[in-house]
C-alpha cells in the first residue's frame, strides 16, 4: 500500500493503540493514588520520578494524537465547505502543538529541578 | 421517473427514532468534542499545579468551586461514556457483541454505566462528600 492509501488504515489503528495506551495509565494511575490525598509535595514527587514523568509525557502525546484523528474526523464530517474546513483544521492542529509543548514544559520542568 | 414526487422528504433528525447504537454513536462523539474543548483548561490546572505551592493550591481552590465540580461531573460523564463506548467498539473490531442482539443491550449498557458513573461523581463531589 502506498503512503496515501495506507493513511485511513494507520488512522484506525493509531486511534486504537493510543486508546488502551490511555485507558491503561488511566488506570494505573486511580490505582496509584487510590484513597490517598493529593499534596503538592507528594504530586511534585510523583511527576518528578523518572518512570511516571515518561508515562506522564507519553499520556499526553496519546492523547493528543487520539484528539486529533477524533477531533479531525468530526470536522471533516460536518464541515462541508472546503476552505472553512482547512482553516478550522489547522487552527485545531496548531491548538494542539502548542498545548502538547506546554505539556512537555511543564513535565519536563519537573523531573529537571 | 416523474418529476412531480411529492412525497414528503423527512429528515428532521430530532423526530426520527434512532436506534440506541446510533445515540451511542453520536454520544461518542458529543464526549470526545467537550473532552476536546477541555484540553486547555486542563493542561492549564495541570502546569498551575506542578508551578509550586501557591499554584497547586489555586488549582485545589478552582477545582472546589461550585461551577467546576458541575463542569467535573459533566467531565465525569464524558469520560465514563467515552471509554465504556470505545471499549464496546474497540470489542465490536473482534466481533466481540458484533450480533444485533448484544450490540443493542451492551448499548444500554454503556449509557447506564456511564449515567451510574455520573450520578455516583454527583453525589461525591456535590453532595455526600465534603
């Protein structure tokens, strides 16, 4: 299969992959901070930690890939107008790039100090 | 093929019956978009928490507020809907519950589970807690 007649197919299964990816650290996470209180030292401590700093980073690329293929597919499927639905997915597609490098800012300044 | 067809063309989709995997289907969709729509404030709560004390304990104020404990309980009921309904799709991918019968009661199941989730995240966050 070619790169284009591929790009449906790897959209189906990058939605998929990256939904178990978010519902298992979902999960791990409730179970994590189960019947506990959350301090800011202790959530400070968490999100410094190597281990969940990645899984925490990773969470948010999941996530942000799962928005897109979702959010895109919704705007290509009610926006008919070509032009508005160029414009409307761009803006998603930057909105998006800059809250995953906030993310990645905010993260990565944690595990660093 | 007759030009005069005057039989009435009825597409109003609030008064066609759906099935209840189709208001699964577009309820998928509806969560997915508020979770969208609530991607900024939530990488904002969640920079403001890791800043340092003062900030986390802004964000423990805001999220006790009257407006986002109901915004949360919303946020609960996306969330809850979203994930049980990928799951039973994620399912359907496996011909897991693919027959109609099963996919129309795993439907129902998914709406109670996610309204039980709800009403459960109701009680705790404006209700019975605190």
């Amino acid at each position: 299969m070619s790169w284009r007649a591929s790009s449906g197919l790897r959209a189906w299964l990058l939605q998929r992959l990256s939904a178990v990816y978010i519902l298992v650290f979902l999960l791990m996470f409730a179970y994590v901070w189960r019947g506990q209180v959350i301090t800011y030292d202790t959530w400070h401590a968490w999100v410094a930690h190597p281990a969940a700093n990645i899984a925490l980073i990773l969470f948010a690329f999941a996530l942000l890939l799962h928005a897109w293929i979702g959010g895109r597919d919704v705007i290509i499927d009610y926006v008919k107008s070509v032009a508005l639905r160029y414009v409307l997915i761009s803006v998603f597609a930057l909105g998006l790039i800059i809250l995953g490098l906030w993310t990645l800012r905010s993260v990565l300044l944690v595990g660093v100090t | 093929m007759s030009t005069t067809d005057n039989r009435p063309v009825f597409l109003n989709l609030l008064r066609i019956h759906q099935p209840v995997t189709a208001v699964l289907s577009i309820l998928h969709r509806i969560s997915g978009v508020l979770m969208i729509l609530s991607l900024p404030g939530l990488v904002y709560l969640l920079s403001l928490s890791l800043e340092d004390q003062a900030g986390f304990t802004r964000v423990a104020a805001l999220l006790g507020s009257l407006p986002m404990r109901l915004l949360g309980v919303l946020f609960v009921w996306a969330l809850s809907h979203h994930l049980l309904a990928g799951i039973r799709f994620m399912l359907l991918d496996f011909d897991v519950g693919i027959t109609r019968m099963t996919a129309r009661y795993t439907a129902w199941l998914v709406h109670g589970l996610a309204l039980m989730t709800s009403l459960f995240a109701g009680w705790v966050m404006l209700g019975g807690g605190t």
